[in-house]
C-alpha cells in the first residue's frame, strides 16, 4: 500500500497536464500513486500526454460516460489505497516537498482531518501573480469557514477516513464542492493549513475560480450558511448571512440588523461550542469581529441610518472586546473599505482572519 495517494482529475488539460503530473512524479515522498481519472470527450491532444508516462505509480482511469467533476473525484478517491489522500488539479504545480510535509504534519497531529497550504498563483505562463496565504491553525480555519473557503482545495490532503464518514463529495454541489464537503467535515474533526507554500495555483480563463463571479458568490453564502448553522445550531435567515458576508449588499434596515445580530449570536456561539482555540485564536477572531462589525455599520450609515443604535446595541452584546473597537475610526476605514471596492464586490482575498500580532 502506498504512502500517499494522489488524485487528479482531467478533462481538456494538455496545456497544463505534463508540468502537474511531473510535479507529483518528482515529489521527496516516492512512495504514492497517482491517479488520474480522465473524464471523456477530451479534442486537445490530453489523451496523447497521458500515453508519454511510463510509471507504475500512475494508474489512467477512464471514464465511460461524461461524470462530470465531483463524480469523477468521487471515483478517483474511491479507488486510492493510501489512508492519506491529496488533491491535485491538472492545471497546478506541486511542490517537490508538498506530499512528505503534509503527510508528515497529519502523522504528528492525529486530530486533523484534511491539512492545506498557503498557495502561489502563476498564470497561464507560469509567471507568478502573488501567494495566498491562509489560516494555519484549526480554530481560524472553522472561524473563517463562516463566511469563506478557508482551505485552497488542490493543496489539501485528507484522511480516507474522514473522507468517508462524511460521505464523499455532493454531485449537487457543482464548482462548489470543496466548500460545501468543508461544512460536513467540520462538524466532526479538526482542519488545518502549513504556512509553506506547498502549490503554484494556475489562474487563467478557464478556471472555474475564474468564471461564474455571481455564481461564486452565491455559493459562499450557501455554504457560510450551512457553517453557521452547524456552529449555532439553529437556522439562520439567508438574507442575513448575505447581507453580514458581503455588507455591501445591505439595502434595508431589517437586513443591517439581522446582519449584526448574526455576527453577535455566531461569536457567541463559536467561543461555546469550539474550544480547541488558543487565546490568539480568539483575539483574532474578536478583531475580526469588530472589523466586520463596523462593515456592518459603514453600509447602514448610508442604507439604512434607523439601523445604526441597534447595530451598537448588538455591538455591546458581544462584549467589551468587540465594542470599545467599534469607535470612529474603524467605522471610517469601513466606509473607506465600501466605497473602494464598490466595483471590485469585496474582494474576498484579502478577508482571511490571521493571528493578531502582539
């Protein structure tokens, strides 16, 4: 039985294909298998790529009929040996180390489930973009899970285990599957990111990252809602969670109030029912709190100002922590932060809740 096994899926990848497979070939860690599953109908010269290797570790699975991507996933992971599984696109570059470091952080922590990393994005030609960094340990990663996907799905490694109690990925959860396998998982174990960039993560045109920005959007508030309500155990308004994700969006004093409720009830919640924190965790979180409570309070200025005593109500509910930094000038930089992004939609890059530095 492999150490590790790695599963690919391919569908038109001939651009990309060689660089991704030769990355897993030439990890430290030799011992894996690799495989890749290969979804039918491919007319760019991806099925003549895949003939060039030569190598017992990699094992073609073909499909018979068009699965799509998370049936074919679904596939790929039903057919690894290894009790460790990692991800990988037919478009991204591995790093040399990426299998042994991430198989190795799950050996020392058995409490994990899946483990990712920080990620650099290249482009079509593999000139590098910047790094995406994410929250490393598990009690920022079930924080930021709430309103994003805190873990770059080609950079992760699971446990088979865990894969399977949870039940796979869901075919109804297309270009979102990663997120929405996220919200199960997290209800039972523990996730986590090494701070190593362990992946070039390719953005090009057809990316799924790249298309569908509304459809993108909308899958984040359906999975920041499943998260929520997993944390609260309650059910939560749609509206609001939209409204306290992308403040932006707030057009009506009902939804600027839901939206600060939401955040105060979900802060309260998270201290209660997730206690594998650190105090740094939770000063970050309270940070983050504030912030997102003044983003809150920013927009109702302008949209809806009756909104504006209960949100500082709700503000003091959450504790003098998060109060005494609703103040001025935090509402400025929201409003500044609004008015910036007006066109850009928030950028969601940037929003990952790291640890407060002393």
């Amino acid at each position: 039985m492999p150490r590790v096994s790695v599963v690919m899926p391919s569908y038109e990848s001939a651009p990309y294909l060689r660089s991704a497979v030769e990355s897993i070939l030439h990890q430290s860690e030799r011992d894996i298998e690799l495989i890749i599953v290969q979804e039918m109908g491919a007319r760019d010269g991806t099925e003549a790529i895949l003939n060039e290797f030569d190598d017992e570790r990699v094992k073609i699975v073909r499909n018979d009929s068009p699965l799509g991507l998370v049936r074919s996933l679904n596939r790929g992971f039903a057919m690894a040996r290894s009790e460790y599984i990692a991800r990988m696109d037919a478009d991204d570059v591995s790093m040399p180390q990426r299998l042994e470091k991430q198989a190795e952080f799950l050996d020392n922590n058995p409490s994990i489930g899946v483990v990712g990393s920080a990620v650099r994005h290249i482009d079509e030609r593999g000139r590098h973009l910047g790094t995406r960094t994410y929250p490393t340990s598990p009690g920022l990663v079930i924080w930021n899970m709430h309103f994003d996907c805190a873990m770059c799905h080609p950079s992760t490694m699971f446990r088979r285990s865990v894969f399977e109690e949870a039940g796979g990925y869901s075919p109804a959860a297309k270009d979102w599957e990663d997120y929405e396998l996220w919200t199960r998982i997290m209800r039972r174990h523990s996730m986590s990111n090494v701070p190593d960039v362990l992946l070039d993560y390719r953005i090009h045109d057809g990316a799924v990252s790249v298309r569908k920005d509304d459809e993108q959007r909308q899958h984040i508030v359906d999975c920041g809602w499943r998260a929520m309500e997993v944390t609260m155990a309650r059910p939560v308004d749609r509206d609001f969670v939209r409204s306290l994700i992308f403040p932006y969006t707030i057009a009506s004093r009902r939804n600027a109030i839901g939206a600060a409720w939401l955040l105060n009830y979900l802060y309260r919640s998270y201290r209660i029912w997730y206690r594998e924190r650190s105090r740094e965790d939770l000063m970050a979180v309270k940070d983050d709190v504030a912030e997102r409570m003044s983003h809150i309070m920013a927009r109702s200025v302008k949209a809806a100002p009756l909104a504006v005593p209960m949100i500082l109500w709700q503000a003091s509910r959450a504790g003098p922590g998060v109060s005494a930094r609703i103040g001025p000038a935090t509402i400025t930089r929201g409003i500044e932060r609004l008015n910036g992004t007006a066109t850009e939609k928030m950028d969601r890059r940037s929003s990952m809740v790291t640890p407060s530095t002393p």
